[in-house]
C-alpha cells in the first residue's frame, strides 16, 4: 500500500515539476470560477469571469506552447509569449459586464478551437513522418475521453459525499458549496487529470503503439453507419430540392457540416489502417468519401448564400460560409493530390479561423458589421423612413419591418458601433434612448427603438379561423341525475375523473404525436371519440373573422350504464394549429341507465 502511494506522489510530483505554469493556469480558473460563483452579481464578478475565461484558454495554450519546446527547444521564450498573448487577450475583453454581448461569443469560441488546434499539429511543423502526428492526435483523444470519465466520477462522487454529509450529520451546509466543488473539479480536477495521463509529454505520446481495436470498432460499426444515415437523408433531400426546384432550408447546412466533420473524423481514426493489407473497407472509404463531399458542399455554397443574400451576414453565417470553404479546400485537396498529408485538415483550419479574427477588413466581426449597417440602410430606404437623412416615425410601417429595423440597430449597438445611431436619430430620440438605456446592466435598444414608432401597421394573419358559439340559453337536465363541469385545460390522462357509482367518468384531451384526443372515457374500456361531431359541426361553416353563433353545441353518447350528454359553450380552431381544437365552458349531463342499478 505504501508503495502505491509513493507511486502515486511520485507521479503527480513530476506532473508539477513538468507542467507548472498549466497547473497554475488551472489553479487560477478554478478559483476564477468558484469566487464568481460567490460573489454573483457584485461589481467585481465579471473581473473574476474574465480571468477564468483566459486561464481555461491558457491552459491548453500553454500545453502547446510545451510541447513545441519539447520538440525545438526554447520553453521559457515560449511560455513567456504565451502569456503575454493572454495578458493582451484580458484587456481586450470589456471592462463591464453590461458590455460582454454575444459578439464576444464570437472571439472567444474561435480563440479556444485555435488553441485547442496548436496542441494538435504545433510539435509537428516542418515534421514529415505522419504515423507519429497521428500517434499524438490518437493519444490525446483517448486522453481527453479518459478524462472525461475520471472527472465525472470524481465531481460525482464528491459532491455526492458533500450533500450525505449535509443530511446525515444536519450541518446545513451553504447550497453555493456544490456548484464551487464541482467547478474546481471540472477545471483544476479535469486539467490535473489529462496531465496525468500525458506523462513526459511529446515523446511518450507520439511513440508508436498498435493500433487500438476499440478505435477500428468505433470507426466501422458507429461513425460510418451514422455517415450513411446522414449521407442517406442529404443525397434524398438534395434530390427533392431539384425536383421541386426550390432553395435548401438553412437547417440542412448544419447537418452537412455534421457529416462531414464525422467523416473526416472517421478518415483520421482509421489512417494507421489504410495502407495495410485487407482493410478493403477502410480504402474504399477513404477513396469514396471527399467525392461524396462535392454536391453536399454546393449544396451548403447554396443554403448558406440563400440566407446571407436574404438577411446579409452576421457572424455565425460568416463561420458556416468559412466552414465550407475550408471543407472545399480539403475534399480538392484530397481529390487532385495522392499523396496528401493529414496535417493539411487542422493547419487549414487554423489558418483561416486565425484570419477571421485577424484579417483587416475582411475578419468576421468587420464583415458582419458593415454587412447589417448596409442591410439597415437599405430597409430604411425601401420602407421611405429617411427624411433629410433622419427616420421620420411618424410613417406607416408594417410591423415586421419594425422587428427588423430595431433588430439591426440592436446588432450594431452591441458591436459598439453607435455611428447608425447618430446617423439615423434625431436630437430628442437620441436623449430618449440614451436617458433609457443609462444605468442598465445589459446593451439593449431593440425595445425603444420599436418603440419610437408611432404608425406600425399590424401584420395580416393569412390563416383561417373558426369560433363557433352557443349564445345563452337554459338546457333540461330532466332525466339526468348530474351535472359536471368541463376543464377545458389538457388533460393527459383519468386521474381528474369524476366517481359515479363506482366507475370512473373522464374527458381526456391530449396531444398524441400530431394529433389531437378528445374522447370521453368510462373506466378504461369504455370511449366515445368527441372529434367526429366537432370536425363536422365546424364543417357546415365557411371560415370568418367574427364569431358564429350556432343554435346548440351538444351531442349524446351512449355507454353501457350510462346516457351523458355533452355541452359546448363554444368551440375554435384555428390553422395555425392544425389537428387542433378548444372549447370553453362545457358541461355534462350523466344519466344512469336502468340496468346499471
């Protein structure tokens, strides 16, 4: 036992000694995030967030950083460049919390892929023996999933032994404990773990191992049955858009990007296996699947075209528009060259990720932001709002174009271009927006800016509508011996039924998939379907704006041991929910039959 303890500490002593400033990155994320979680909703939290949020991206920063060294040399340069870069990326997160909007999401998530991408290929650069790029990427993915594993029952276990010692002992520990124990086991915990399992780093990640069988599992009988499901729905949905020659749903582009970030997946965990003998399976894929990118990605060109040529772009359109092209480049790369490395796939992607952070003009938040200041102009111009280049609100202005205006003026208020306000709104509109929006916590101007409107024309409703009546009128209960009144609410299932004699009498009404139930039930094995008598009911009146009055709304259904008739007060239906039907104020007249006394 002590030898396994000395074994233990001996391991994690090296991991201190190899990898101290990641350790000291994940120290300081860890308590980054539990003092947030402390502290939520001071003035200090969001200071505390943004360290958090640089020292998670330092750690796998600096692991990159320690890896190139431990191929070329140069730790301390390295480190000492990668905190600097971190240092810069601090201050170029806002100061306020009010100012963190979602086109931060937008520099952060591509700075994470770009780091997580280094570690992938940095200690490779100029290296040409692939099998050991690939040993390396093979290595840190079982890694990452062990990880995984060990982090969630270690957090698990943790926190379950937390709240058995709250209960058993009553020591009514603060609820805040579990969320602070479980973000430093999430961070420091997962981060320690992987360094664990990442020993001397470099050399023993890249040294050549057999192939491991689970991966060739995984890869034939889980990832390439799911390609062919997806291949199999895009190609049937590809030919459906020819043959009703119309343009691609924006929905679909995302699914082609699944497909093709699983297959090229698939294509790496299998690479050790393609030149060897018998894997037929595994050259037939690897020749056959860039060839079955090309239509799917111009069908992505069109699907995301048709979107940014309809609304301009914006950010995540510009990273869908970046991801085809990028997997247009790999597919040709693939294609034309027979000898073509897999370092190509992630030093293609970093670079133009890199690009769309860094390039003037051309980088993502540059061109979504003149892209909605050009679409802004041109929905002020065709609606004739500009007067002497100022928007008169006192026009007509049909109601979603409202929507749309303050929409884009809310884009570029939160991208910190306030030049469209200035540009756009008078003197007294100005101060009111200003006066309305001084002191909030967050940046958000769509609601005043619609509200500025004075003219809004509503937007028609094209569907149809029915609402049929009962106008007021006594009913004969002679002959009933009760009275019950409807619930008009869903009603999933018997447990509000009514107890006559014994028996159960209920009024089910429940989505079942896409249609609806209504039914009245008595126990279990007796029902009477209500919705052929209101289907044909409504059927005898055309569809109008204005309320129908209807004579009666009732009908009679006969049970073994009972006669119940059935009131409706009124009754709707509306084509905006189709196989959908409500009533109010209905009633029950229970009659028992002679034979159930």
């Amino acid at each position: 036992m002590k030898g396994k303890l000395r074994e233990v500490w001996a391991l994690a002593d090296d991991t201190l000694f190899r990898y101290p400033l990641i350790i000291a990155m994940a120290v300081t994320a860890a308590a980054s995030a539990a003092t947030a979680i402390e502290i939520g909703g001071s003035s200090n939290s969001f200071r505390v967030t943004k360290l958090m949020l640089v020292s998670c991206l330092g750690i796998s920063l600096l692991f990159s950083a320690r890896m190139l060294s431990q191929r070329i040399g140069k730790g301390s340069l390295l480190e000492m460049a990668a905190l600097v870069l971190l240092s810069g990326y601090y201050f170029i997160l806002p100061e306020k919390e009010r100012d963190f909007t979602e086109m931060y999401a937008f520099i952060l998530i591509p700075s994470f892929v770009l780091s997580h991408l280094l570690v992938s290929f940095t200690a490779f650069m100029g290296k040409a023996n692939e099998i050991q790029f690939w040993q390396f990427n093979k290595n840190l993915f079982i890694n990452l999933f062990q990880t995984a594993v060990f982090t969630g029952v270690l957090a698990g276990g943790v926190m379950l032994a937390i709240l058995a010692v709250d209960k058993l002992f009553d020591l009514e520990l603060d609820e805040l404990l579990y969320p602070k124990t479980f973000a430093v086991l999430a961070i420091f915990g997962s981060c320690f773990i992987f360094l664990l399992f990442s020993g001397r780093g470099l050399s023993q990640l890249e040294q050549d191992a057999k192939y491991p069988q689970v991966l060739k599992f995984f890869t034939q009988y889980v990832l390439i049955p799911l390609l062919l499901i997806y291949l199999v729905i895009l190609y049937f949905y590809s030919a459906k858009i020819v043959i009703n020659w119309e343009l691609p749903r924006g929905w679909v582009s995302y699914l082609i990007i699944a497909y093709a970030v699983v297959g090229i997946l698939a294509l790496l965990l299998v690479f050790p296996l393609k030149n060897e003998g018998g894997k037929s399976w595994v050259k037939t894929f690897s020749s056959v699947f860039y060839y079955t990118l090309v239509p799917l990605i111009v069908l992505l060109f069109t699907a995301i075209f048709t979107r940014i040529l309809e609304y301009g772009y914006t950010e995540p359109r510009y990273y869908v528009l970046l991801i085809a092209v990028w997997l247009t480049s790999v597919a040709v790369y693939f294609i034309i060259f027979k000898k073509a490395g897999i370092l190509f796939i992630p030093i293609s992607l970093f670079v133009l990720i890199f690009l769309s952070l860094t390039l003037p003009y051309f980088n993502a938040l540059a061109v979504s932001k003149r892209s909605q200041q050009n679409e802004l102009a041109q929905l002020l111009a065709s609606n004739q709002l500009l007067v002497k280049g100022k928007i008169d609100f006192s026009r007509q202005i049909p109601s979603k174009q409202v929507s749309e205006i303050a929409d884009k003026f809310n884009f570029l208020y939160q991208r910190k271009d306030e030049t469209a306000l200035k540009k756009y709104l008078d003197g007294p509109h100005l101060r009111i927006l200003n006066k309305s929006t001084a002191g909030k916590s967050y940046r958000d101007i769509s609601g005043p800016i619609a509200g500025f409107f004075k003219n809004v024309k509503p937007e028609l409703n094209t569907f149809r509508r029915w609402e049929i009546y009962a106008p007021a009128q006594p009913y004969s209960t002679e002959g009933y011996q009760y009275v019950v009144k409807l619930n008009s609410f869903e009603n999933q299932n018997e447990t509000e039924a009514l107890q006559v004699n014994g028996d159960r009498i209920s009024l089910i009404n429940r989505r079942d998939r896409k249609r609806q139930v209504l039914e009245l039930k008595v126990n279990s094995d007796e029902s009477f379907d209500l919705l052929p008598f209101i289907k044909g009911i409504m059927a005898r009146h055309p569809a109008q704006k204005e309320r129908i009055p209807v004579g009666d709304i009732s009908t009679v259904a006969d049970f073994k041991n009972y006669r119940i008739k059935i009131i409706f007060g009124g009754i709707i239906y509306d084509e905006a929910n189709p196989n959908q039907y409500y009533f109010s104020d209905g009633f029950l007249l229970i009659k028992e039959k002679e034979n159930s006394k």
